[in-house]
C-alpha cells in the first residue's frame, strides 16, 4: 500500500476510541446484523444470527460521531453502509430483514 499509508484497526474489543484523532477515514466493514431495535427491524427473521454485537454497534456509533463532528469521510460496506443508513434516520431495512 505504500510507506505513507498506515492501516490502524479499530475495535470495540481494544475499545481504542483515542486513535480516531489519528484517522484520515473510517472504514465500517461488513458482519453481524445491527441490533434490530436500533431501527424499528422485526424481532425474528430468516437468517438472523444467533448472537449480536451490540457492543460493536455501540463502538461505531462513536467513530460515526467523531467522523461527522470532525469531518472525516466513512466508508460504509455492507453492514457498514446499513449501520450509517441507520444512523441518519433510517427506521426499518428490509434488505437486512429480508435476507
């Protein structure tokens, strides 16, 4: 990737929120459904997982936050761009519910 790019990994496991302020962008990355009561999604659904990550959820939320308070851009995928979808109002998915 070259010597003037560093990858720093962001988690909710390291709980690492004082590296933001290193971070040029965010990348918010595919995985395990949000927690459905984040936008009004049904309770049960084909395919839904057996556990969730609300602590993830939680964890993005805050690199979502600074992201916007500081201008920095966020590169949703998949799960990702679902979660800032989410963030920005959304209240029921069916993509994530119908899958």
């Amino acid at each position: 990737m070259g010597d003037e790019i560093e990858l720093i990994e962001l988690s909710f496991q390291k709980d690492n929120i004082y590296d933001f302020q290193l971070c040029d962008g965010f990348v918010l990355t595919g995985g395990i459904d949000v927690v459905p009561e984040l936008y009004g999604g049904v309770q049960d659904y084909p395919h839904k997982p057996d556990v969730f990550l609300p602590e993830r959820d939680q964890f993005e939320l805050q690199i979502y936050t600074y992201s916007q308070d500081h201008k920095v851009p966020v590169l949703g995928i998949c799960r990702g761009m679902q979660y800032v979808n989410i963030l920005e109002g959304a209240k029921y998915l069916k993509t994530m519910a119908s899958r």
